[in-house]
C-alpha cells in the first residue's frame, strides 16, 4: 500500500495516492513518510507540513527521512515562515546536528532569500558533505551572490571535500548569473585539468549561457561548434534564451532550428523563437511561428477564445508589459495563444467536467498564463495542475499553490 501510495505520488496523482493512503488499516513512519513526500513532490508545502503534524498526532515520532522529505516543497514556495517554523521543529526534535536535515535547511533557508542564514548554518555545522557545500554555493548563485560563490567554491577546494559534477554546475550557474564571464571559463577548464571530471551537456549548457547572457552570443556558438560532445537540448536551448535576450534573430533561428530538428514536438521552442521575432516587431514571422496543424485546431481556437472573454467578465486583465512596440490587440493576441492556454482549450474540451486538467511544460509560467490559469480555474470549476521547468502549479477556486511566489 505505500509502493502505491507512491507510485500515485510520482504520477502527480496526490489526491489518489491521499485516497490510498487513508485507507491503509495501519500506518508506519514509512508510510507517513511517503506521503509527506508526496505532497512536497507536488509542490503543496503546506499540505507536507500538515500531514508532519498529524504523524505525531497520531502518536509516531518525525525522522530526518521526514523533514527532509517535506523541506523541498518548502523551498520551492520560498516562504521564511515556514523555514523558520520547520526549523524550529527540527530544533525541538532535536535533528539540528543531522547532516541531512541541516543540508536541507541551508537550501531552503538560501532558496527563501535568507542567505545569510543559510549560511551561519553552514558554518555551524560539524560536518559538511558535498551537497552541504553545493547547496550553499548554488544559493549564493541563485540570489546574485557570484562573487560569494567563487569564494566559497575556492574554500570548498582548500577543504577535505572533493568537488563533485553539481558543485562546477552551481559554480558554473553562479558565474553567469553574475557576468563572471573569465572565472567560469577558469573553472569550466579546471573540471578536466584538476579533478578529471569530465563535462557533460549541462556544463556545456552553463558555458553557453554564460557567454550569452554576457552578450557574447558569436563566441557562444563558435564554442558549441566546437563541443566534442554532438550539442544537446540544453545546449541550444541556452543559446536561444541568450538569443532572445539580446534580440539576435539570425542565431536565434539558427539555435531554434537545431531544436526543432533534436525534439520536432516540442512547442516550446517556437514560442522562444516567436518572441524573438516579436521583440523584432517581426509580425509575420511571430505568426508563421505558431502552429495550426492540429485536427482540433479550430474547435481548440474557438473555445479559447470563449474562455478568454469569460475570464475577462469575471476580472482578467491581460498583462501585456512583457511586449513593446505592439498595439494593443495584437499583445492580446498574442498573450492569448500561449502554449499553455491553448493546452488548457484542448483538455477543456476533451474532458468531462469536473476532471482535473493536467499540463506539463519546459518553460517556465509567464505571469500573464499564471493570472489567467487562476480565473480558468474559477470560471470553470476545474483544478488544474502545471508543471513547469522550475514546479508544480496547483490551480484551484481562483488561487494557485505557490502563492503566486515563484
């Protein structure tokens, strides 16, 4: 029944796996844990910490299996609240010395924006493992603290822990998060050099982007021409973010037809490449970037657009500050077929009502999709569940799990 429980749980079926799990005629520590999983596996934290509570209301005691297991969803919503609360469990449970747990509060303490605390926690540790270290140095890394990162990374080097593939990923991360254009270079050569750790696409993926967020986008793909690894995804996806971000239209084409070839499917990559053609005010090729090829297309189309004025009736107000330099109604249109509106169409339609709608894509939510999803939601009775390249969104009576943090 916890097998099951969990199998649920990872197909992002958590009020069937909630179902299962109640049902159980008794309950073990690992079955609570499974659940407390679960729900953080699906980005519902506060459900998590609920279901932690009940375990000892049911007379069991938390394991560091547990909080560690209800921490991620924590640091997903970035709440301090609920650091500071699960801390002071672990506190109570007398768990603060675990290296796991601690490990794992570092990460959501730097996740929350505290990193500051995260790292008196650091240094208050006995023991640090590796992850301990990758932890705090992606989280300097991911709040804008390069510098800080590469400091802590050269004392990771001085110490008795070996850096491993993660740790040159947050550092690499961290670089060009920052423009520390010449230190990842440095660090991105010292992998082979100094620790025989050999590359792998994501790396390759972190020097890309860090040459074109620095606006070095020929040099970005002189390197990928020069990869001894054939170019992945993650490659020519980061060529085509950096494309986008500096408005380069002949590369952008150029990174977004190599995806195109590797993942022909994938819809994601046209929306990229139309916006690079929007922030061009290159509107017939925004339009040639779509895709009407669907055998619903039209029935599809038709109901968005019923579904848009419904929303609109009830308070939806397009956000249309991320295009410039277009009319008014041509930014409606355009934020009006994104990728997961149009998925959102499809499900409605195909769907008996009252089903729940689920959506998975390798972008992350814009904001205009993410307000519109929580009036759908609304208007139509239906929970909806996106996952984006970053999280869980759970959708539901108007509102969505993150909180509208993520």
């Amino acid at each position: 029944m916890t097998a099951v429980v969990n199998m649920y749980a990872k197909c992002r079926r958590i009020e069937e796996a909630r179902r299962m799990f109640d049902r159980m005629p008794e309950r073990d520590l690992v079955a609570w844990n499974a659940i407390v999983a679960g729900y953080a596996q699906n980005g519902m934290a506060e459900r998590a910490l609920e279901m932690v509570i009940r375990l000892q209301k049911d007379g069991r005691k938390p394991d560091s299996v547990t909080l560690v297991s209800a921490l991620p969803a924590c640091a997903n919503v970035g709440s301090l609240k609920q650091a500071k609360w699960i801390h002071g469990f672990a506190i109570r449970l007398c768990l603060d010395k675990n290296i796991f747990v601690m490990t794992a509060l570092v990460d959501l303490y730097a996740k929350c924006g505290s990193v500051r605390v995260a790292r008196r926690l650091f240094d208050a540790m006995e023991e640090r493992h590796v992850t301990t270290w990758n932890a705090m140095i992606d989280g300097y890394g991911t709040n804008g603290f390069g510098k800080s990162a590469i400091d802590l990374f050269e004392q990771m080097k001085r110490s008795s822990v070996k850096p491993n593939d993660i740790t040159f990923l947050s550092v690499l991360s961290a670089c060009g998060h920052s423009g520390l254009v010449q230190e990842g270079k440095k660090y991105f050569a010292g992998m082979k050099e100094d620790y025989g750790l050999e590359p792998n696409m994501d790396h390759y993926g972190c020097m890309v982007d860090l040459l074109g967020r620095a606006g070095r986008l020929h040099e970005a793909w002189d390197f990928i021409q020069k990869m001894p690894i054939s170019p992945g995804i993650s490659v020519y996806g980061a060529m085509l973010g950096a494309c986008k971000i500096h408005k380069n239209v002949k590369l952008g084409e150029e990174a977004a037809q190599r995806l195109f070839e590797l993942e022909p499917d994938e819809g994601g990559y046209h929306v990229l490449l139309a916006n690079i053609y929007a922030a061009a005010s290159m509107w017939e090729d925004v339009a040639r970037s779509g895709s009407t090829d669907h055998p619903q297309s039209q029935k599809i189309y038709t109901r968005l657009a019923r579904l848009i004025d419904e929303i609109k009736a009830v308070g939806y107000v397009p956000d249309g500050d991320s295009l410039h330099d277009v009319e008014e109604d041509v930014k409606e249109q355009l934020l009006g077929t994104h990728s997961e509106k149009l998925a959102i169409a499809f499900g409605l339609i195909n769907t008996t009502p009252g089903t729940s709608l689920q959506i998975r894509k390798n972008l992350r939510v814009c904001n205009d999709c993410h307000e519109a999803t929580k009036f759908i939601s609304q208007v139509t009775g239906r929970e909806i569940i996106v996952r984006d390249m970053q999280r869980f969104h759970h959708f539901k009576n108007g509102q969505c799990s993150c909180g509208d943090y993520w």
